[in-house]
C-alpha cells in the first residue's frame, strides 16, 4: 500500500529526515551579548519586507544543546537584529549557524530559520563563555561572555516579537514558490530555567566570502546574559504570506 499524502510530513516520505514539532530540549546553554552595530550593516541584510531599526541594536547568540528529542546533540550561534514590520517594532534573525544535519532543513522548511552549516567551538575558558563559528576555515562569528552577575529571568531584554522570512524556491525556477513572514515568538514553551546571570561581553566578526557579516563591529556593548534552560519547541505562526496575497 503506498503512503497516503495526507500522512507526508516531509521526505523521504517513508522515513521522514526529521521528526516534526513538538521539540523537547534539556540544560540548553545560552550566552546573548547585546551591542549596537551600524545601521548601513543591518539594512545589508534585511529582506525589503522589514526596516531597519534607527538605533542598530543587534545581539550575538551563542548556544550549546546537550540533550535534545528531535535533533540530538548540537552547537548554534544567532545574529539579531531591531527592525520594524508594519511599524512594528520586530527582532528578525538574518542568519543562523550550528552543526546539525537533522535541524538545519528542519529549521529551514518548517519556520524559515535562515540556517547553514558551520564548525562550531562551544566551550569555557576558564570563566568566560565562548562561542567561535567558523565556515571555510575561516571564522565568521565569535562570541565571549562572562555571567558573574547574579540576574533574574525577567532582566533578560525581550527579543520578541521574533519573526522569520520562510522562503522556498520553485522547483522551475520561476521566483519562489513559498514566501511567508512568520512568527515564532510562540514558539518556546515549558520553560524551566535553571540558570540566569549576567556580565560582559564582546562579539568579532571577520570578513569571509560567504556569509560576511564583518560590518557588523559593534559600535556600543549593551550588557551580556547567560541562561542555562529546559523547554519544548512548537510552531510557528504565520503573518503574512506574500505569495497568496499577491504584494
């Protein structure tokens, strides 16, 4: 009997690539540095469907899973950035990098995530958390934070609304055949936090013939968070689908 498409999460359709939400993670490990970056740097990677923000506050993201349901074991780094869509105020990541097979696609068809595969370095030198990204060789993203500040869960800024441009091309070649604004702001749920500080951080860019995000030097650090936690990852919401309306 051939499988009904109905039943088809995604392929292969006899033994799907990934398991599909909802996504369990335990003692996951964040750093977030927060900086301000030139804001030239932030319209360079915006799809024209958000504006810059006018104060170019980005945040670098370093992160390790040690224990995850769906995708394993796993190493991530984000960039952030403050933009507005529809005059509202939206946090838009421009790219991801980490070094899972399963959750790269995962990422990439269910939410829009905009994820690529790097070499990941997560480790702690001593007191200082740092997160090094490195494509080509080369390294794109390096992240180091400290956390000897005692910090509460609600000090950590707010980075939603956290929205996402899911695009997936034609398979003629004819433009895309998905383009949606989606949010993920809802995504994580059941969260337990089990550690929450604070300290300093700095973020280095380097430049690289892909994925160059050298202009983004910080000009101002805002302040460095760290939080060890447990939570489950659902879906998404979908704003707007460009396609299907036809702007």
């Amino acid at each position: 009997m051939t499988i009904p498409l109905d039943q088809i999460a995604n392929m292969p359709a006899f033994s799907p690539y990934y398991p599909m939400p909802p996504a369990r993670y335990r003692n996951a490990r964040f750093q977030y540095v927060h900086f301000r970056a030139d804001t030239s740097a932030v319209d360079h990677v915006l799809p024209a469907c958000f504006e810059p923000s006018e104060d170019g506050y980005c945040v670098a993201i370093g992160l390790t899973v040690p224990w995850s349901a769906n995708y394993g074991v796993f190493d991530e780094s984000v960039l952030v950035v403050k933009c507005h869509y529809e005059g509202q105020e939206v946090f838009f990541a421009p790219v991801v990098f980490l070094n899972s097979r399963s959750s790269i696609p995962a990422g990439r068809e269910i939410y829009g995530t905009p994820k690529v595969f790097a070499e990941m370095d997560v480790r702690m030198e001593e007191r200082v958390m740092v997160t090094d990204t490195h494509v080509a060789g080369t390294s794109v993203l390096s992240v180091r934070s400290t956390m000897h500040r005692e910090a509460s869960p609600e000090e950590v800024p707010s980075l939603q609304p956290a929205y996402r441009l899911k695009v997936i091309p034609r398979a003629d070649g004819q433009g895309a055949d998905v383009m949606q604004v989606v949010d993920v702001s809802g995504v994580t749920t059941d969260v337990t936090v089990h550690v929450c500080r604070s300290g300093d951080g700095v973020v280095q860019f380097n430049p690289s013939p892909t994925y160059d995000l050298s202009d983004f030097t910080p000009l101002e650090y805002l302040g460095a968070w760290y939080v060890e936690m447990d939570y489950t990852e659902g879906y998404g919401e979908i704003v707007r689908d460009i396609l299907q309306d036809g702007t």
